[in-house]
C-alpha cells in the first residue's frame, strides 16, 4: 500500500524523470527462524498483545486500503508470516541482473495479493525464474547466501536513518517517511 501511494505521488511529481528509486532490505522479524512460518495473526498476537477483537478488525482496514489502491486482493490476517532474508536475497540477486524493481512487485504481489509463498528456497528459485532469472544459478545464490551480507549492512543503514519499520522512505537522505501514509504525504515530501 505504501509503495503504490508512492509510486502514485512520483508519477505526479512534475520532475518524475530525475527521480531514482532504490530499494533497500530491511527486514521486520530477523529473528524469526529462517525457512519456518506461523500464522500473521499469531506473529501479531506475540509481537505486539494485540487482542482477537483488533485482530479480527485489522485485515479489513488494510484490504479496504488496499482496494483504494488498486488491489483487487490483499490478504495479510489469513497470510504466513516467517523470516524474509531468503527473499531480500532473491531481491539482491535480482537487483544485480536489472531486475531489482521487478524482484520487488513480485515479492509483494506474491505475499499479499496471491498469499503465496516468500520464504522457503524452492518457492524463491520459482519466482527468480518467473523473473527469468536462471533456476540453478539463483539457488545457488541464495543457497551460498552470496548477498545475506549486503541485506544486512542496508538493514543497518536504515536503522541509522531511524527506521523502525517498513515503508520507510529516505529522500536524498534527509527527509524521512515512515509508514504507509497518505499519497498525499508523500506528494508533499517530493516538492
């Protein structure tokens, strides 16, 4: 949601053209056991002592959000939850052959809007190839975890810039939004 917002207020930017977005990892759960996953809704629960009753009201909020936005399906409280490194990996391993920005869609319209699947190997290598990446060079990436380095080195680079947790988008690394606040926001923080 807070990608399209912002993807919608650089479209509306009247210098869109000089704009370079760059995707950074930052992962929300890094200590949640890689290639293991648990129901959103338990995450939620455990993280922040959200009540059933919150629970309950929260996957229409973001679905009726996301409709505003475009999205046919969201799914997020029926979703799993697990450890995203493998999936910043493929992201890394994409970026490295141009493909970064697709690697991205991709990962979010899998999650949330097909409720698929990010977090184990064999799914991530599926979605390198529907990227065309080559099958048995990306599990070879993410197997030898040839970018977990880098992930965590921009992860750190985000907390130094203060995030907390995602979106959060950093304009020539001085002004700062966080959250998936209103296009309206993010159209205010171009000018």
């Amino acid at each position: 949601i807070g990608n399209a917002r912002l993807e919608r207020a650089i479209a509306a930017f009247p210098h869109r053209d000089e704009v370079i977005v760059v995707r950074r990892s930052f992962q929300l759960d890094p200590g949640a056991p890689v290639g293991e996953t648990r129901p959103v809704r338990d995450a939620l629960r455990a993280k922040y002592g959200i009540s059933d009753e919150q629970l309950a009201a929260q996957p229409d909020r973001l679905a009726a959000m996301a409709v505003d936005e475009g999205f046919a399906a969201y799914h997020l409280g029926d979703n799993r939850t697990g450890n995203t490194e493998l999936a910043h990996e493929l992201a890394a391993h994409a970026a490295a052959h141009g493909l970064g920005e697709e690697a991205w869609r991709l990962l979010y319209e899998t999650y949330f809007v097909e409720a698929g699947d990010i977090f184990t190997l064999d799914a991530l290598v599926d979605l390198g190839v529907r990227l065309g990446l080559d099958a048995d060079d990306t599990r070879d990436a993410l197997s030898e975890r040839q970018y977990v380095k880098q992930i965590f080195a921009e992860a750190a680079d985000a907390q130094r810039l203060g995030a907390t947790g995602v979106p959060f988008v950093v304009i020539d690394r001085r002004l700062a939004v966080a959250g998936a606040q209103p296009f309206e926001v993010f159209e205010r923080a171009l000018v």
